[in-house]
C-alpha cells in the first residue's frame, strides 16, 4: 500500500551511534523507494564522556556526521529532502553541554528525549529486570517529571518517544502525570515525535499510545513521524498506519526545517 504524499521519516540513526548499521545513503534510498517525501537524520547526540559513551557519537565525531548527512543531501538533492539532526538527552546537569553541542552548527530538527531515571537506563534491555524491583506509578510520575524539565529547558522542538518506559511492557498504570506534562508541552509550542519503533518492541504499541495520541491531538499539539531508524530497512516503519492513526484522532502531521516547524495540512484530520 502506498503512502500518502509529504511524508517524512524525522527520526533516524547512523553507525556513529554504536548501534546502527547501514551507511545514511541507503537510509536515503530506503526513504525514495518508501515513497517519502524527505528524512531527518538525528543521531544520538555527544554527551559528556562519562554518560552513557557506549551508545552515542563521541564530541570528536560531531563534524563528520555533518560532513556524512551534508554528502547525502548533495547525492539526493532534487529527489529527496534530507535534513540534518540530531537526538539529545535530557539529564539534569547536562544542559550547557547540550547547549554547547547544539550551538556548534546549524541544525534541522531537534528531539528532546529522556533514556535515564537517575543512573537507570530503564529503555536498555540489559536492565530491564529493574522495573520488577520499582513501583510503576512512582517510575512514570519521575519519568514525566524529567520530561517536563525537557520541554521547559528550551533546547529542543519536540519530545521524543513520550511514554517510552512502557517499552517491555510495563504500562504506565496512572495517566494523570502524563496528562500534565501534555499541558505543559501544548502550552511551550512543542511537537511530539511519533515514534513507530514501539511496535518492533515488546509493547507492539507505537509512542505514544492511542489515549495519549487522542490527548495530544485534543491540545493541539503536532506530531512529527519517526521510524526511530537503527537499520535502513526500517525507514519509513508502519508509516501508513501511523498517518491513519493520527488522522483518525484529528491530529495534524508537521516536519521541521531549519528548527522551524512545516506544517503539512493535507495530512490533518480533513485528509
């Protein structure tokens, strides 16, 4: 089944990360033969050298995956829009270093998302058995709180992956704290990143959920499509459902370009 025209692929990786495989290029011509409008490459973006080095470029590869993703836009110019990005954390005390990292060339689209509670990377499968010694109330009611702190620092354009710790199946058991933070988001301007990596996960659910995508649609807050791409053969991921999805809770698509919001209103709710 084909896709609807505009679309575009915002959330993306590349091997710099440590845990993708496939040169962007072939991200790129997965998207063409996808029948996407454009992508955004947003890799995990350098942090200071004692968080989390394993899964993230280093400060010292930050101008070659510019140079990487300005090749590929040169290969595909005319054919398909590609944009440069990247995914940030949020952790308390990093943000001048953020700051600094995304001060350093001119974006195309930053996700805003959380990976860590405390010293916790509660999305790694290697700790998963955590969530059995916490109580999940109390884990979504931080999680959000981190979150909240992410959309209110101002570095980035939209949340990533909003109820992400419900990854192996662990369902947020209280909505209330992410109804809040869905206020705070509609209310700073900020888009969500839907994210179809979810139904590849254990959760078989994308992010965020059915209910949250209805209250999201319902603030008026946008979504912006992302596979979450770690291999080229998932660019694109389950996409039409993802429209249709959105669609049907009246929700508005939208992509960014120079950190500025494209809406694209034949893919809103009167598609």
């Amino acid at each position: 089944m084909s896709l609807p025209p505009g679309l575009h692929d915002s959330h993306m990786h590349t091997p710099l990360c440590g845990h993708a495989t496939g040169h962007p290029r072939e991200y790129a011509q997965a998207a063409l033969d996808a029948g996407l409008a454009g992508i955004v490459f947003t890799d995990h973006i350098p942090m200071p050298a004692w968080y989390d080095a394993a899964w993230r470029m280093r400060r010292d590869q930050l101008t070659q995956y510019v140079e990487m993703i300005q090749g590929v836009q040169q290969d595909f110019a005319g054919r398909l829009t590609v944009g440069l990005g990247l995914e940030a954390d949020f952790h308390p005390g990093t943000e001048a270093f953020v700051e600094e990292v995304l001060a350093a060339f001119e974006w195309d689209y930053v996700i805003g998302s959380v990976h860590y509670i405390g010293a916790w990377g509660f999305d790694n499968p290697e700790y998963a058995d955590e969530y059995g010694r916490r109580d999940l109330g109390s884990l979504y009611r931080h999680y959000y709180a981190l979150i909240e702190g992410a959309a209110r620092s101002g570095l980035f354009d939209a949340v990533g992956h909003l109820d992400l710790p419900k990854k192996f199946g662990q369902r947020d058991p209280d909505e209330r704290a992410a109804l809040r933070t869905l206020d705070t988001v509609a209310a700073l301007g900020l888009s969500l990143d839907y994210n179809t990596a979810g139904q590849r996960r254990p959760v078989q659910e994308a992010y965020p959920s059915p209910s949250l995508l209805a209250a999201a649609a319902e603030r008026g807050i946008p979504l912006v499509l992302g596979s979450d791409a770690h291999q080229p053969g998932e660019v694109g991921f389950r996409f039409r459902e993802a429209e249709e999805s959105i669609r049907a809770a009246g929700g508005q698509i939208v992509h960014y370009l120079e950190r500025q919001r494209q809406p694209a209103p034949h893919l809103t709710a009167d598609h």
